[in-house]
C-alpha cells in the first residue's frame, strides 16, 4: 500500500506521495503520481495530476485511461487549450463510466478490484479541481469539501489523524506551505506504518499561473529544504508538549498567541 496526500491550495492542487509499494513481504519503490500533459511544437499543455494506491497494474491502467480521456478531448479541438469546468466534468464523467466497466468485467471474471484513484486539474479560467475515484469506479469531486484527498494505508495508520489534528481547511490553509506539510504527514506515518516510506520527494503542483495553467515536480532544493524542516516541526511537536505539562496549557497558549499577534 501507500499514502498520497492531495491539497488544494489556492489556485492548484498539489499532490505528493511515498514510493514505496508492497506485495506480502516483499517492498519496493514504485511511482505513483503521474503528472498528463500533451507536446507541441513549442512548448506543452499541462492538463492534469493522476495518482493511485492498491494494485499495481489496475493503478498503470487508471493513469493510462486518464490520460488517453484527455488526449482525446484535446485533439477534438481546432486549438490547444485547458478544459472548462463543464468540460472537465464530462471528461471525469468518461473516466468514470470506462472504468466503472473495466471493474465490473474483471468482478465477472471473479477478481477482486483493489485501487483507488485522483485526479487533479485545473480549468482553463483558474478553478482547482480535485476528484476522488473508488473501487467501483464512481468519482467524488473532493475540492470543495473537504479540500482534499489522501489514499493508501497510510491513511488510518495516521494520515487522517494529523489533517484533522492541524485542522486543516482551505482556505484557511492557504498561507502555509503545503509542500511541508505533506512532506511532515508522510514522514510521520512512515514512522510507525512500515508499507509508508519516508517523503522522498515525489510531488507535483498543478496550478494556474500568469494566465495559463502549469504543472512541475518539487525542485530537488525544495525537497532537501523539507526534510530538514520536518525533522524540526517534530521537534517542535514535542517541546508543545513537554512545555505544556511543566508551565500549563493556559501559560502556553498566551505565549502563542502573543507571538502570533506580534507577527
């Protein structure tokens, strides 16, 4: 299994994973964010994010499926460019009723369907937008509430837990950096749920920016930047603690609020 974290974060989504797959005993490292886009003469179209947890191959096939969907509505057009917000629902619509059939004709062969899929994107007028495809192949779009997705093991073994511990909303959340803070959440389950390993820099961030929607991985000195303040907020962590034991919660949070204020 896995855990991929996907956030909205103010004109985009971005969504970061660990690598590493299992099957029984055996690890290994595994891609499981693929960013969709389309070359041209000069320069590219970025459409889309697709990342997967559960099997293996049904995940290659989703990506594969995603990204054939989005081809085949770009060459319909007479010029390149991102889909609308209807248009980006008839082709999650596609995505959804090609792979509602290839579950259903596996099921009748008696196998068992084990993957969950996302798809990020974002419109050609700026709008993010964030789905979430289940084992049967139905999507849910997840943008709007709750702001985000996470699949994998790694979701009950603490993925979930610490979202909701930091309260996270966007876009109350906006401000932060969500690179970090996805780097921080798959580092901390990578702790204590062994199928997880440690953030090891695979994410992408789709966006809309000066007009145009793009789409790139985190720059090798990005990722060395959040390894280094990840093991810092863990120490932080447990100096809150620590601190609000030996001075009291009341002291502690007046401290906080202080130095928030003053900022």
């Amino acid at each position: 299994m896995t855990l991929i974290v996907a956030l909205v974060w103010g004109p985009g989504v971005l969504v970061s994973a660990d690598s590493r797959a299992s099957g029984g005993l055996v690890f290994h490292e595994e891609r499981k964010v693929y960013p969709i886009y389309a070359p041209l003469d000069e320069g590219e179209v970025d459409l889309a994010i697709a990342a997967g947890a559960g099997d293996a191959a049904l995940v290659k096939q989703g990506f594969r499926l995603i990204e054939t969907v989005f081809k085949s509505w770009l060459e319909g057009l007479d010029e390149p460019r991102n889909p609308s917000s209807q248009e980006v629902e008839e082709i999650v619509g596609e995505v959804e009723r090609r792979l509602m059939a290839r579950y259903r004709g596996l099921r009748e062969m008696g196998l068992e369907v084990d993957a969950s899929l996302l798809l990020a994107t974002v419109t050609g007028d700026g709008e993010p937008r964030l789905y979430v495809f289940d084992s049967r192949g139905l999507a849910e779009p997840v943008h709007e509430n709750p702001g985000y997705a996470l699949l994998g093991r790694g979701v009950v073994t603490g993925g979930l837990l610490l979202l909701r511990l930091l309260d996270y909303r966007p876009p109350r959340a906006w401000d932060w950096d969500l690179g970090l803070l996805s780097a921080f959440i798959i580092d901390v389950v990578s702790e204590v749920d062994p199928s997880v390993s440690p953030f090891l820099g695979e994410s992408y961030f789709i966006r809309y920016e000066n007009g145009r929607v793009t789409l790139g991985p985190l720059k090798e000195e990005a990722y060395a930047e959040y390894k280094d303040k990840t093991a810092k907020r863990k120490e932080l962590f447990k100096l809150l603690w620590t601190a609000a034991e030996e001075v009291g919660e009341e002291e502690v949070e007046k401290i906080l609020r202080e130095a928030l204020t003053s900022v």
